[in-house]
C-alpha cells in the first residue's frame, strides 16, 4: 500500500520509498513497513521525512530522537532521500 500527504493523482508516478520500521518505532506506526509517496515526487531531506512522519504518526513526536538508513547505510539528517530508496526508521540503541 501506498501512502502520502497527498492525493495518488498528484504525486509523480513512481515517487515512492519504501519505509522499513524497527523496533519501537514499529510498535508505535502499527506498521513495519510501507510504501510511502514522496510529497511533490521528492528528493526530501532525511529531517524533512521525519517531520512528515511526526504529523503522519503523533505517537512520533520525538522525532528528533529517530535515526535513519538509507539503502542500508547510516545516514544523516541532511541526506537526500530519492525516489526508490528503502529507509529504515528506528531508535538508537544504547549498549549497557
């Protein structure tokens, strides 16, 4: 399933990611995974995605808190996210 903030008809055909959720971010979306069209076709910043997903999913208001990987490499607020891309959202783990 595809989802975004905005109708399918005016997102670019094609222009989606796929999200993978891990962990407590998994338990609070309800969802491990989805398709998500990016907003005007994309690219967007990694922060920008996170935003998005904050309003998309209020139990992610830390937002700030989550980490990001892009094609299975750490990544960094700032990347760019494009069209085609698999992002894993999730906490960061702290060792003991």
């Amino acid at each position: 399933m595809i989802t975004s903030g905005e109708p399918a008809s005016s997102t670019a055909a094609g222009a989606a990611i796929q999200l993978l959720y891990f962990a407590r971010v998994a338990e609070l979306t309800g969802r491990r995974a989805e398709r998500y069209a990016l907003p005007g076709g994309g690219p967007v910043t990694g922060s920008d995605l996170l935003a998005q997903l904050g309003q998309r999913y209020p139990e992610l208001a830390g937002a700030s808190r989550l980490r990001l990987a892009v094609n299975q490499t750490h990544a960094k607020p700032g990347v760019l996210i494009h069209a085609g891309d698999e992002v894993a959202v999730f906490e960061p783990v702290t060792g003991g």
